[in-house]
C-alpha cells in the first residue's frame, strides 16, 4: 500500500521537475482548418458550451485526472482542490487520480475530496483497469468501483487503460485477461457512466469498438504527444536494463489527433480528447474532428501544486481565447457548427489515416456525429 503511495508522489516529483513529455507531436499541426475571409458571424456571439454526459458545461475543456493519495496527502489535497476550484469557477468538469491509494487506504479520502469546494462540478472518480483483471489477487469489482465514486460524491468514474506504463515499470501489473469481460459485468451493474480512459499511448479504433460493444458511456483517448508514462518511469527506473525499456517506448502510441478520428469513425461515444493539449487551436481542432471535450493535465499541475487557483485560471482562459478566435476564423458559432467546417489533413497523419479510415467519408460524414 505504501508503495503506491510513494509511487504517486514521484511521479509529481518528475512531472514537476523533469522533461516528461513525448519527443514527438500529438499530430494536431497536420490537421489544419481553412481560413475564413467572411465569418459572417460576431466574435462576441459564439457560444463555447457543451453538453456531455447529460451535464452541460460552459467550456469544452476537463481537467484530467492526476492526483490523490499521495505521501503527505496535503499536498495530493492541495493540487486537487486548487484544480477543483478553478473547475468550480469556470464550470467545466474535472477528473482526480487513480484512488488505488483510497481503496486500500481508506483514510486517505480526504485528499481526493473536493465538494466543499466545488459543490457543483462535474467530477470524476479514477480507478485502473488492471485492477480488474481475472488473474488480479484481490480483484476490484462492483464494491471498489461504488467505493470510489461515492466516497467523494463523484458523477462518473474513469478506468484508466495504462499497459504501456505499467509494462515499463518493473513493479507493474501487466495483468491484462479478462478486463473487458469484467467492465462489461461493472457497467450491467454499476449505476453511474464509466469513461475509458487512455493514458498517454491513445485508443485504436478496434478497442473503441469493444468499449462501446459493452456500453461504456465515453472514450478519453489519453493520446500521445503529451506527458509520457514511459518517460516518467524512465526517471524511476532504478538500473540499465529498466531504464532502456522505459527509454525505448518513450514515444509508443497512438498520437492524439489519429486517436480521435478513429474512435469517432468507429464509434459513436462521446470524447474526450487529451494527450498534449497545449492551445486553444488544438482544442478547436479536436472539437473539429468530433470530439466532445479536450482534456489537460500537466500544464496545470506546476500552478495547482502551489495552491494558485488564479493560474490555473488563467490557463484555461487562455485556452479559451485561442479557442473562440479560431471558431470566429472559421464562421462557427458552437461547437455543433465547428464540427462542419472543412478540415484538412496532410503528412504523417494522413499517411496513418488513409490505411485506417475511409478519410474522404470521415471529413464529409462520420465527424459530424
Ligand atoms: C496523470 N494522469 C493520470 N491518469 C489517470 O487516469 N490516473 C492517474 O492517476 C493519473 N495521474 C497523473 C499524474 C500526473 C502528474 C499527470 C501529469 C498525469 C494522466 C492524465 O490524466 C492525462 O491523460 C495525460 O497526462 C495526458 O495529458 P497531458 O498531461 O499531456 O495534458
């Protein structure tokens, strides 16, 4: 139990110390909007709200999940509550992290706990997937997944999808069998949306297709191009052998930009697009490609550790900016008309695209979802 304790802390240590972040693109530069000389729309008219999950919200951004259960959980409280009271003031929803640390010890909820806050937020509760797994000693099922979501009276609970992270750590569990068959047995009976959630290497069309085969509400395609999970564990690893591995699939995955049009080819299930989300042209490029939300993490992390809701504030309002200046270029006025405007799509991307979708149907049709 201590161990995935001290384990959460160190990964804040690295994310807030050391270059954790892919060495390549999450994609959006090769997706490109086409310039609009006659907007035929006022700036000041265009509304960024959205609806997901039967909630609506006033911006199409989310706070992932990074945090809770920490060593001196003061600190796991701190970023979580500073998150959640930015979350609380701009309306939009926000995730906490894994609450593996909570299940096994029970007292550290309070670190996680951010109604008093935010009492009115979207909020996410964060178990991992391999905690599910058939072969998993003390297997988490219906019981951990209620536990979780309502200790902290959260609306939804994420299972994250980590295999790239958890095969480079030496202490990981790369207990995989029998996951799905045991979130399709959650979801018969578990009374609140589950969101499956990538964290860092994105969701293929094909897992897409198994998720929404077993009801599952929502996608976060946790792409890459963002902070790696291979990357962090580099810095963790303790000798040669584990740090070539973890040096070696630094850069695995699926890149956030790709990541999303498959699943919204394959799939009909709300988005959440995140994975190196760093401005607002990006979001509005996600949007564009039919995602319902983009979602940010570690630029948020260095202001929440300090307590500074302002900052992280000012962030997101900068995001929001950039957001609302590239809908005003392309004539959208929200985000339903953002999801018509023509797209294009060059280099890598489109090379990776054309063997995988039907890109001249998705561009016309499947987005628009
Ligand atoms: C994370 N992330 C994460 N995800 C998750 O499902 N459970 C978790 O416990 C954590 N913990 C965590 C800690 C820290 C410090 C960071 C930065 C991130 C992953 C996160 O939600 C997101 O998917 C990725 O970080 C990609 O987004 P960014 O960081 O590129 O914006």
């Amino acid at each position: 139990e201590e161990l995935t304790i001290i384990r959460k802390f160190e990964h804040i240590e690295h994310c807030l110390k050391r270059q954790v972040e892919a060495h390549v693109t999450n994609q959006f530069e090769n997706i490109h909007f086409v310039h609009t000389s006659l907007p035929e729309i006022d700036k000041d008219e265009i509304d960024l709200s959205v609806e997901f999950l039967g909630r609506k919200f006033d911006y199409p951004i989310m706070i992932a999940g990074m945090t809770g259960g920490t060593r001196g959980s003061q600190l796991a409280g701190k970023i979580n509550k500073t998150l959640a009271k930015a979350a609380q003031e701009l309306n939009i929803p926000m995730g906490v992290g894994s609450q593996r640390a909570m299940i096994r010890k029970p007292e550290t909820w309070e670190s996680y706990y951010v109604r008093d806050v935010a009492p009115d937020i979207f909020l996410v509760g964060n178990l991992g997937a391999p905690q599910f797994a058939e072969t998993m000693p003390d297997r988490y099922g219906i019981e951990e997944a209620l536990k979780a979501v309502e200790t902290i009276q959260a609306d939804a609970l994420a299972i994250h999808m980590n295999p790239l992270q958890e095969s480079v750590q030496p202490e990981g569990d790369t207990q995989y069998r029998g996951v799905l068959k045991a979130l399709a047995e959650l979801k018969s009976e578990f009374p609140y949306p589950i969101i499956a959630k990538e964290t860092g290497a994105g969701v293929s069309m094909e897992v897409a297709i198994k998720l929404e085969s077993i009801g599952i509400d929502a996608i976060d395609v946790g792409g890459l191009g963002g902070t790696s999970w291979s990357g962090v564990e580099y810095y963790r690893a303790k000798d040669e052998r584990s740090r070539n591995l973890a040096l070696k699939f630094w850069d695995w995955g699926i890149p956030t930009a790709i990541s999303v049009v498959e699943v919204r080819y394959a799939t009909d299930l709300p988005i959440i697009a995140t994975g190196g989300m760093r401005d607002g042209i990006q979001i509005a490029k996600a949007l564009a490609l039919g995602a319902n939300l983009a979602g940010v993490a570690l630029p948020l992390l260095k202001p929440a550790v300090k307590g500074d809701v302002e900052a992280v504030i000012k962030i997101l309002q900068r995001y929001i900016d950039e957001l609302r200046n590239a809908m005003f270029l392309v004539g959208a006025r929200n985000v339903e008309e953002l999801r018509k405007v023509p797209l294009v799509i060059t280099g890598f991307a489109r090379e990776w695209l054309e063997q995988r979708v039907d890109l001249a149907e998705f561009l016309r049709v499947s987005r628009r979802k």
